[in-house]
C-alpha cells in the first residue's frame, strides 16, 4: 500500500509518499513563485514519484490538503489542513496536545487530544501579521536575506516592542526605528517576538498545554524557535522538516481510505466536518 500526501500551500507546495509501513519513500518541498498552484502540485507530484521510482498506477490513494488543495485536480480526497497538521504531528510526536503552525500566508493553534484527534483549534488567515509574509517584508526592509533573518535576530542586546502588527504600518515603524540608531539584530529579535505574541494569543484562546509541537515552514526559523521558548518556556517538539507535517499527515490520512479498520475512516471524516463547520 503506497499513499501520497500533497499541501498545497500559498506559498510552496509539500509532497510525501508513504509506504505501508509509514515510510517516507521520497518528498519534496517546490516554491510556488509565478506558477500556478495546479501546475506547481503536478510537477511536486510528479518529481516525488521519480525520486521513489514509482509510476501513478503504484499509488492506492492521494490526499490534497492546504490554502489550494482544490487545485490538486488529481488527488482522490481534499483534507482541511488542520486535520493533517495534526495528523503528522501526532505521528512523530505521540505525546502533542498543542500543534503550533507557521505557514506561508496564515498562522493556527491546534488543540489535540491524547489518539492524536482535533478537539478545538484557533486561526489566524485574514491578514498576514504572524505569517512568513510578514517576515519576508520585513526582511527586504532590513535588507537582508529571509534566512538570515533568524540568526540575526538571536545577536539583540536590547528588547524592542513593536507598537502594532500591520505589515503596512510595522514596515514604516521598522523604517522609522533604523533612522533612530537601533541596530538591524535589535529590530529583528523585535519582529520574531510580534509575530509570536500574535500566534500565541491564538493559543491563549484554547488554552497552552504540555507538549507542543511546531509545525510548518516558519519553524525553521531560528529566532521563532527561540522567541516561542523564551515567551512560554517550555520544550518544544520540532521536526526535522516541520514544513512536510501538512503532507505527511495527509499521506497518513490517506492510509485510513485504503486500509481498514473503518473506524479511522469515519473519525476522519467526523472531524473534517468538525472543522469544515468552524472553518
């Protein structure tokens, strides 16, 4: 039995094939850039079948979950990403009751329960305060590479409180702060710590609980890492590729449509229309 999970992101598509076994076989991790979402899923696709030497009559069942999954025009089933984020999680971290993801374009709190089941969550997607939007404009403010900007902001020697989180209004007080004299590390370690008291309060409204766990492409963000720890000090749970959780999840998902017991099978979808209903 061989499953593949795709999250289609806002802003880079994720790909994981599974083995019976829950294997990784291949995966990647595409930008999306200019291309469309629907041709960026079909190469994404089409590169993790070549790098596991398989064809597409290989694969049982494939799962699209994410902003676009809509778009994955190929896939048998579209997932919320919120069940799959908590999917893949659960499944390397079986302890996890608190999913924490950073994606691209939005920012959610995941509440779990102890079989890995979604029992509440909280989410930010109207604006891109607290996403890696926000860090990418900030970056060109600073004038330094988005990779970078993590290490920087570790060097602060001053603690620098942004007054708001619009990215609109933050670019020009980030303008305003260089002309002041503060250095570029001090106003980096100030932007991680907006953007994590900004997810946190999201957390805040379901409550922080023991163990958390990060998901997403904005935890391999040093400086985010390190602001979560320094604000709720407590240990973290981190992948070693936090942004394929969304996929990975899904490719676990998608072993529950293929094999039984049906009982997976039908708390999936109870809690997929859980989700469907708040969202």
């Amino acid at each position: 039995m061989i499953t593949i999970g795709i999250d289609v992101g806002s802003c880079s598509t994720k790909c994981v094939i599974l083995d019976e076994d829950k294997n990784i076989l291949a995966g990647n991790i595409l930008e999306i850039g200019r291309s469309s979402a629907k041709k960026i899923g079909e190469r994404s696709l089409e590169m993790a079948l070549a790098d596991a030497r398989l064809k597409r009559e290989d694969i049982q069942y494939i799962i699209a979950t994410g902003y676009g999954r809509i778009n994955a025009s190929f896939a048998d089933r579209q997932v919320t990403e919120i069940t799959c984020h908590a999917m893949g999680a659960h499944h390397f971290f079986p302890d996890t009751r608190i999913v924490i993801d950073i994606g691209g374009q939005d920012s959610k709190v995941i509440h779990l329960n102890q079989d890995g089941e979604v029992l509440d969550f909280a989410m930010n997607d109207k604006c891109a305060a607290g996403t890696g939007r926000f860090l990418e404009v900030m970056a060109q403010v600073l004038e330094v590479d988005i990779d970078e900007l993590g290490e920087l902001s570790l060097h602060s020697q001053k603690k620098i409180e942004m007054s708001n989180m619009c990215t609109v209004f933050v670019e020009s007080e980030v303008v305003s702060l260089i002309a002041e004299g503060h250095t570029r590390e001090d106003i980096a370690a100030g932007i991680h710590y907006a953007i994590v008291e900004r997810v946190l309060g999201l957390a805040h409204r379901i409550g922080i609980r023991e163990a958390i766990t990060l998901t997403g492409g904005v935890n391999k963000n040093i400086g985010i890492i390190h602001a979560i720890k320094q604000r709720l000090g407590l240990s973290l749970n981190i992948p070693d590729e936090p942004q394929i959780m969304g996929a990975l999840g899904a490719a676990l998902i998608a072993q529950s449509y293929v094999q039984p017991p049906l009982k997976i099978d039908s708390r999936i979808r109870k809690i997929t229309e859980f989700i469907d209903d708040r969202q």
